[in-house]
C-alpha cells in the first residue's frame, strides 16, 4: 500500500474546542478517520496497544499533561506513535520528549500541511510496527502448533527455533530418529527471511544414492555428451537464494562429504565437467540422528559448518507433552480419514502414559492413526505400567491429562470444573497449581 494509500486513523486529544474542531475538519479533509477527546484521561480509557494509527495531543492541557499523558502511552504501547503540538514555550519539552520517542512535535500555529506530512509519516511507521507484531504473532503460533507442548523442552525448542529462525546463521539439528528435526528444518525456513525462497531437501535417499553427486551438484550445461550426458541443475544451485537441508549427513560418502564440506566453506558449488565455480547465496541446515561435536574429526561438516546446534529431544524426556501431541495427531488423522474422532479411554490414557514411545513422534501418530481406524491394540508388549516409571509418576501424569481434559471441555470455567469433577474448589486450585495449568488458557 502506498503512502497516499494508507488509511489515517487519528486519536487527537486537545482541551481548546474551537482548535479541536479546525483541526478534525483539516484531517477529514485529507480522508482521516478521527476520533477526538477533550483530555488526555479520556483519551487513555479509550486507547490501547491495537490502535492502529497515530495520537496527535497539545502540551498544556489541564489534569494530565501531554509529556505525562505520553509517559504513560509508552507504558501501553512504545510502538504507538504520538506527535505533540506545543507553545512556543514548551518546544524544550516537546524536544525531550522526542528524544524519549515521539514521532513529531508542531509548533502552534502549524501549517495544515505540517500536520498531515506529520500525520502520514508517523501512519506509515504504525503500519510497519503492527504488521511486524502479527508476523512475530503467527511465528509464534506457527511455532506453537509445530512444536506443540507445555513441557519446559517444548518450551525451550520453542524459543530457539524462532530466534535461529530471524538470523541468517546456519544450523545443526541433533536428535533421535523421530523427533521432529525435519519439521524443524521446514519451520526455521518458513519463519526466515528467506520464507519466499526455495526450500531444498537433500535426505538420506540422495545422499547415500549412487549418483548423489550428480543429483547435488549437477551437470554443466557446456559438458555436452563429452561431459557424460545432458547437462542438470542440481539440488545444492536449486536452492540459491534459499535453504539447503541435508537431512541424515551420515549417510554421505566419505568422497560426498569432502565436497560437502568445501561447500560449506566456500560457498560455491562445482558442477559436474564445469570450468568454475558458481558462487551460492544459501542458508544450510544439517540433521543427524547422532551428537555433532567441533572434537569429532571424523566430522569435518560441524567444523566447516560454524553453526547452532538445536537439539531435539526424545519424547521419553517429555512426557507430559505426549498427551498434548496424541491429541494433535488423532484429531490430524481424523481429518485425513473423514472418520469422526473416537473417545479417548482410560486404557489408551494408561498405555500414552506408561510407553516409552522409542519411534517418538513416529510411533505416536502411528498409534493415533491405528486409534482413529479402531485398530489399536494396548495390549502389545512394552505396555505394562509396571518396571517403567516410578507409580507415583505414573499417577501425577494422568492427574494432570485429565485435568487438561476437563478444563477443555468446561473452557477453563472453574466452577463447572468443579461441579465435573466433584472436588473441593481449594482441592482444584492446588492441583492446577501444582501441575501449572492456567484455566485462561482453555477459554
């Protein structure tokens, strides 16, 4: 949207009516929506941090003034633009208060076309602002749904992944087989400022491939048949501009890995019967399944590399999030199905609970897609609550999921929990407590 294009939505706060009524025909003039209010108290009951446009206040107003009235807009929101108009004796403050982050100060009396340039460009900077906070917003929701729980390492995978995410920095995903590191890979992409670039995919299958190097590095065009066959774009040039993802690096070559690891380096790539080299612009993300060390010689890919390593852990070492993601998956694959979702039972509760799940997330949507197609069967080997974990474990982590289940079911309404539950009010709140459920969170 252009400049002239942007709508200008104007809160203006000024106790001298005559002004206040000139100056709102000025701004309607220029197309503005303005809602106008005699002082800055009114002003502060009406506003808040979603105002989407700007707040044009006097200096000298009766009660709260406009430098205290612009303290305490910062406090709502920093990002909220205010331009102040002053006397020719309050330009010191006006000037202070600039140096403290007001857009704009006019000195009385200004010009209308000082007013609306003051206006638009202040507009133009609220724009930005609140659309950087959605696109922060929904990274965290994107980042939310794709690593789903309240455990404190969902929580801290969570947290890493969008700040890697942000920077341009490249990445070692480590985990066991299962534990979402290539959904981890796709997220920091989509979340980059590379998210309009391509996303390649370089897995096991290329890697360990006979002709891995033709398909990563390609033919170049002038090789001709002397070259070996026609010429091809492979998937390391197909991703300049973007992300590179080397999904299982194990499964390299020894001969691979050493032109890997240039690649790295140098940022460039060599095609097959090439003259030169093609400079890359690319980000590169590497999952192993094994603990990459800047110790390990064998490993000269982390050396090269110089990146983050982000690792992901088994779903034996958060449990309580295993409740949280089955949910997810039988309600996913209840979709997928065109099958309505079944009752969670006690029986399935027992086995999510007491189950080691060594496939992690693999395992898990495998049991929830048996779950929804009625083929479960909890009474496979390895399910027994006994020889696991500890009883009183066992117990707390099916406290908390029906309690989780609950405060769904009543939205986080605590008298209806209690009536569900027939449990003392103060009996509720210890267990919420202890669990650290917020009922705000299921309403």
């Amino acid at each position: 949207m252009t400049a002239a294009a942007l709508p200008l939505r104007v809160a203006l706060v000024e106790d001298d009516p005559p002004l206040r009524d000139a100056t709102m025909q000025t701004l309607a003039l220029e197309g503005a929506e303005v809602v106008a209010f005699p002082d800055a108290r009114a002003a502060l009951a009406a506003l808040d941090a979603d105002f989407p446009g700007v707040v044009v206040s006097d200096v000298r107003m009766p009660g709260i003034d406009g430098i205290a009235f612009f303290a305490r807009l910062r406090e709502i929101d920093p990002d909220l633009p205010v331009i102040l108009t002053t006397g020719h004796g309050d330009i010191a403050m006006a000037v202070a208060a600039m140096k403290n982050g007001a857009a704009d100060f006019l000195t009385k009396p200004y010009a209308s076309a000082d007013l609306i340039r003051a206006v638009r460009s202040a507009s133009e900077r609220r724009a930005l602002a609140l659309e950087n906070r959605r696109l922060r917003e929904e990274a965290g929701r994107s980042v939310g749904l794709a690593v789903p729980g309240s455990s404190a390492a969902a929580q801290r995978l969570r947290s890493v992944i969008e700040g890697v995410a942000r920077s341009e920095i490249d990445v070692v995903l480590t985990g066991p087989a299962g534990t979402g590191k290539s959904h981890g890979a796709r997220l920091i992409h989509d979340l980059s400022p590379r998210r309009s670039r391509p996303f390649v995919v370089a897995d096991a299958g290329v890697l360990a491939h006979e002709d891995a190097e033709l398909l990563l590095f390609g033919r170049d065009p002038g090789a001709g048949p002397a070259g070996g066959g026609l010429s091809r774009t492979g998937l390391i040039e197909r991703a300049n501009g973007g992300t590179l993802f080397l999904d299982e690096i194990a499964a390299a070559s020894s001969v691979l890995t050493a032109r890997l690891a240039s690649l790295m380096e140098k940022r460039e790539v060599w095609p097959i019967s090439a003259s030169q080299a093609r400079r890359l612009n690319i980000r590169i993300i590497i999952a192993s399944a094994g603990e990459q060390s800047r110790e390990n010689d064998r490993d000269p890919l982390w050396h090269r590399l110089g990146a983050v390593q982000i690792a992901f852990p088994p779903l034996a070492e958060r449990r309580e999030d295993v409740p949280e993601i089955f949910r997810l998956f039988v309600a996913a694959h209840a979709r997928e199905t065109g099958l309505p979702a079944p009752s969670i039972g006690e029986a399935q509760w027992r086995h999510i609970q007491s189950h080691d799940w060594p496939g992690n997330l693999h395992e898990l949507s495998g049991y929830a897609r048996a779950f929804v197609l009625g083929l479960s069967d909890i009474d496979t080997p390895g399910t027994s609550l006994a020889g696991q974990r500890p009883l009183q474990q066992i117990v707390a982590d099916f406290e908390r999921t029906v309690l989780e289940d609950a405060l769904r079911q009543c939205r986080g309404d605590i008298a209806t929990l209690q009536a569900m539950l027939q449990t003392p009010r103060k009996t509720i709140y210890d267990k919420l407590t202890k669990y650290d459920l917020k009922p705000s969170h299921f309403r």
